[in-house]
C-alpha cells in the first residue's frame, strides 16, 4: 500500500519524465507501478485521498459466526469439565458426544476476542521436545516406562512414594502404588504385580515388555533386577548425565501434581495419598483426552477401540462440513486420505482411521 505523499511524488516524477519524452509504461514500470494504476489514482481522487481500503466497510461474511453461536462456543468453553482444557480438546470431546459448535481456530478466535484465550491449566506452556529415537512400540505392552515420585507431606521432611508403571503405546497406567518409604521390594512387588495383571506370563519371553526407567537406586536395586530376570521382562535404563530420558513418566508426574484435586499443602495421610492416586488413576485412564494419542482415553488406546472412535468423530466433522471431503487414494496398507480437512489434527487422524495408529519411542536408552 503506497501511502498519499508517495503517490503525489511519484506521480510528479512520472508526468515530468512522461513530458521530457520518457514513454509512460516505461516510466510507471521503472517506478514500480503499472499504467492502470496511474490512472486510476487520476480518475479514483487517488492522489487527492489517498488508499480509501483501510477506511472502507466490509460486509460481513455470510458464514460468519451469529452472536447465538458465539455465545454457545463461549457458554460450551466455559463449562466446568473443559474449564482447564484447550480447543484442541475441547472440539474432539464434543464430536464424541455427536455435537459440532465450531472449529479449533474458531474457538481460540472467539475465546480470544473475549479476553480468555490464556493457558487454561496451571502449569507454563509446553515447550517443543526433541524427537524420541530409540525402543518402538506399535502395540500395547511392548514397552513400559516407570519412576517413582515423591508425594509431600503436611509434616516437612517427610514424603510418601508414588511408584508408577505407565504403557508406552497407550499411555494407560497399569501399575501403581503408594508407600511410605522407597524400597527396593515395593518396586519389585508393583512390577510383579502388574505382569500378572497385563497377562504378561502368557506371551513367549521374547515378545514380553521391555522396561525402562532411570538409573535411580530403587529402580535398579538387585532385588528388582531379579524380579525382572525371573518375569522375562528386558530392563533399559537412561543414558547417563541424560535427566529426560525418562520424559514421558515425567510428563504424567507434572500432569498429576498440577492436577486440582493435588494438596498443596500435602498429604495428611498415606491413606488420603492412595485414595488420591486412585481417584488420578482412574481418571488419568479413562476420562483424561491424552493430546499424545489423538484426544482419546489411554484406556481407549488399549483396548484398540480408537480407530473406532475417531472414525466417528471423523463423521462429526464431514457433517458439519456438509459432506465436502472427497476420497483421494486407498493405499495397499489401507490407508485413506482427503483432500481437505477441518482442523490440524485432524489431518494426523484421517490418514490412519483404517490403519494402525502410528508408532511411539523411547528416547535414546541405554539397555541393561
């Protein structure tokens, strides 16, 4: 946009060049304008006025938003389940329920004009993470990961113990418990305790999990390196001076410690402590919509009946596009894709609703 002083200059040096001689189109273009342009400042008042676009009034598009619908989109954002939650989940739960308000970028343009478009949850924004590398797993029980945490306390001092056995694939809890002190036998007893409940004694000793954890003394203590050995289960352990090696356990700690419902002046009890981490378990598994897995429950990832739901959901979107996404290719695999599609995550999701969900790593370990 050229501004009104440039245009007069401008004009002034072409109409000077113009009456010494100089062909008009030749001094427009060595202006940087085109002749059309030129004229059109002369007929318009342009060299009177100037630009008139940043004044002028633009209609409202016909498929803008009514004030109903953004009071709903305001109204279905602010409802006490999704008050900590982001577009990004927001939508993908409503599209479960068979509801459809707006897109993602709607609901962020929306909660933005109203002042509330801020991190909705406690914690900092995420940051980018380094892409994982090593230990693939494309299916449920392949790979698990484990830590224990530190649980406070209303006495200073002293802490409870979180220890935690969480599925790599589906990121779905199973295995936890609390203690009052960290020992070598309480790890031990929880990974005993969650092979047999994963049927792990039923798989040949090749194909059974492989474990990974840091190099903390519980964690690599004699008695629950042979507890390992005894299950056929493949211990793998951070590299050394490497304290995100670990990193999804410790997004589920940060995820739990932040939730509402964690004391912040700490635990009364070790009872108050495991009826906590009971009530985070169960929702952790199967209300929380894991932005890992494609805003499905980890317990949906593990019992497979993800392709189903995003299926589903995928529907959701279609309709309320008016059936406009057209079938491009089917490759050999079975994959499906589109040519358009109604938000970013969506784009992930659509290509593998016939396929198998893609794979998840561990970062680089070092194996035992």
């Amino acid at each position: 946009m050229i501004g009104l002083e440039d245009r007069r200059h401008m004009a002034q040096m072409i109409e000077v060049a113009h009456r010494d001689g100089a062909r008009l189109h030749l001094a427009c273009k060595l202006a940087g304008i085109n002749v059309r342009t030129l004229q059109r400042w002369k007929a318009q008042d342009g060299l009177a006025k100037g630009d008139r676009r940043p004044d002028a009034t633009h209609p409202t598009p016909a498929h803008a938003l009514t004030p109903v619908e953004r009071a709903a989109v305001l109204r279905a954002a602010n409802e006490p389940r999704f008050a900590d939650m982001p577009p990004a989940r927001i939508v993908p739960m409503l599209a479960d329920e068979g509801t459809y308000l707006a897109s993602e970028s709607t609901f962020s343009r929306v909660l933005r004009e109203a002042g509330q478009n801020r991190h909705r949850v406690r914690a900092k924004a995420p940051q980018a993470r380094r892409e994982p590398q090593t230990h693939v797993a494309s299916a449920p029980g392949q790979v698990w990961c484990w830590d224990m945490t530190y649980l406070p306390t209303q006495v200073m001092g002293r802490w409870f113990y979180l220890y935690l056995i969480l599925d790599l694939y589906s990121r779905k809890i199973v295995g936890w418990e609390v203690h009052a002190e960290d020992d070598g036998d309480h790890a031990a007893h929880l990974v005993h305790r969650t092979a047999l409940a994963e049927g792990i004694a039923l798989k040949e000793r090749d194909q059974r999990p492989v474990l990974h954890g840091d190099n903390g003394a519980t964690i690599k203590s004699t008695t629950v390196i042979a507890m390992l050995h005894w299950l056929g289960i493949k211990p793998s352990y951070s590299r050394p001076r490497v304290s995100d090696d670990n990193a999804f356990v410790e997004s589920l700690f940060r995820t739990a410690k932040y939730r509402p419902e964690f004391p912040n002046k700490g635990f009364t009890s070790l009872a108050d402590a495991r009826e906590w981490a009971r009530q985070f378990v169960h929702w952790y598994n199967f209300n929380h919509r894991h932005s890992g897995i494609r805003y499905v429950s980890p317990a949906q990832r593990h019992a497979r009946e993800d392709g189903k739901i995003l299926a589903q959901r995928h529907a959701v979107y279609l309709q309320a596009q008016g059936g406009a996404y057209t079938l491009e290719t089917v490759t050999p695999q079975g994959e499906k894709s589109y040519a358009r599609i109604t938000s970013e995550h969506v784009k992930v999701l659509v290509a593998s609703i016939m396929h198998s969900p893609p794979f998840h790593r561990m970062p680089t370990a070092r194996p035992c």
